[in-house]
C-alpha cells in the first residue's frame, strides 16, 4: 500500500486511489455530527449559489456551512459541530459548503474512492482502509481555506498514516501542537464569537464515531454513512 501525503485544494486534485479529505476544523466533525443525528445523507457542494440552487429545487433540504467561518446569510446552520450536535436530521438532505473541506471533496476527481477525514471518526477510517487494501491511499490535509496547510489537519493525516503503517500515534501531542497553533487558538479568543470553544473539544474527540463518511460519486456527489 502506497501512501501518499497531500495538502489543500491543490492536493485534493492530484490524490489518486483511496482518497481521504481532511478538514478537523470544522467541517467535516459537523459532518459527521449531522449523520450521526440522523440525516440521510449529505450534498457536499464548492459554491454558496449551487447550495442555493439546490434549495430553491428541494425547498425541504437544510442548507449549512461558511465562509470566512461564519455561517452563510440564509443558510440554516453554520459549521459548528457544538450547533448541529443538539439538532434533529432524521431524515433529512443536508447540503454542505465550506470554504476548505468540500473543495476538497469536488476537486478529487481522480480519486476512485473519497473518504471525509476527522479525528472523530479516525479508528473507523483506518480500519476500512485496512479491509478495503488499496494500491493507492492519498491523505489530503486541507488546512487554512483550502489553501494553506495547518496543525490539525496535517496532524490528522500524521495519525492516520501512523495508524496504517502499524506504529503508535501519540495523539496528546498532537492535541497540544493544535492548541497553542492559531488555528487553535482562535478557539478561545472572545473577539471571534464564531469559533465557539465547544467546537475545538469536539473536535478533538479521537473516535468518537464507529463510522465513516464516504462520498458516492454522483450529479451531485451525496455522503453516505458506513461502518467497517
């Protein structure tokens, strides 16, 4: 098993084989939330207009993400997973755009097979990739906006390779470097309410989930929820 390290949007367009886009911060722990809560599945889209379009086609879809971290006027949540975890989406189509994660995910179209990656569901990950033994695995950490690497994310692959190659990852190292990191901190800075403190905890809750969210390729690509 070949596995490759790749970061943000530039990345995701060149992973290849298994593919696992990684956005910790948030949205892809308010994925996995959302699911968990019962939703049926996700609509992960690149812009605010085809989320709108979506609506305006589907009027009883729920409309979630950001921009810039701060939820989208009009949208009914924004990407905090401290928000959405309180939510019922029983059966419910929820359309997600956020300004690095689903870049991620509409820009790997050379991928066979997309994963979304979070510390949350990180157990569940590996152990697919270990049954479903691809030639191939890429790790797409998106970082800052899709286009600058940060702490969590590349943490988060380094967990997952470690995981696969069979060696010990030291995951409260890693919780300390995304601490003190600014992609951490902003967490606790009262100046920026839309990062709420809940989030960051939630966030870093190793395998909290015992699925995975994988992407069915499709007009318009949907994720689904699976176990191993």
């Amino acid at each position: 098993m070949e596995i490759r390290r790749l970061s943000t949007v530039s990345g995701a367009a060149e992973a290849r084989g298994l593919a696992v886009i990684i956005d910790v911060f948030r949205a892809f722990t308010t994925a996995a939330h959302v699911m968990a809560n019962g939703a049926s599945h996700i609509v992960p889209v690149g812009t605010v207009e085809e989320a709108f379009e979506l609506r305006r086609l589907h009027p009883d879809w729920v409309l979630m993400g950001e921009r810039g971290g701060i939820k989208v006027e009009g949208f009914d949540y924004g990407n905090s997973p401290y928000e959405v975890s309180r939510v019922d989406f029983k059966g419910r189509i929820v359309v997600q755009t956020t300004g690095a994660g689903t870049q991620g995910v509409v820009n790997a179209i050379g991928a066979d097979e997309i994963l979304l990656g979070s510390f949350v569901m990180a157990g569940a990950i590996v152990e697919h990739i270990w049954r479903a033994r691809p030639s191939v695995v890429s790790l797409v950490a998106m970082g800052n906006f899709g286009v600058e690497p940060n702490e969590e994310d590349e943490s988060c692959a380094e967990y997952i390779e470690s995981c696969l190659r069979g060696r010990a990852p030291d995951f409260e190292a890693m919780r300390r470097r995304i601490r003190v990191a600014p992609s951490g901190t902003k967490f606790f800075d009262p100046s920026r309410p839309q990062f709420r403190e809940e989030d960051f905890h939630l966030a870093l809750e190793l395998d909290r989930f015992d699925f995975f969210l994988r992407v069915a390729k499709g007009d318009p690509f949907t994720v689904v929820m699976e176990r191993p």
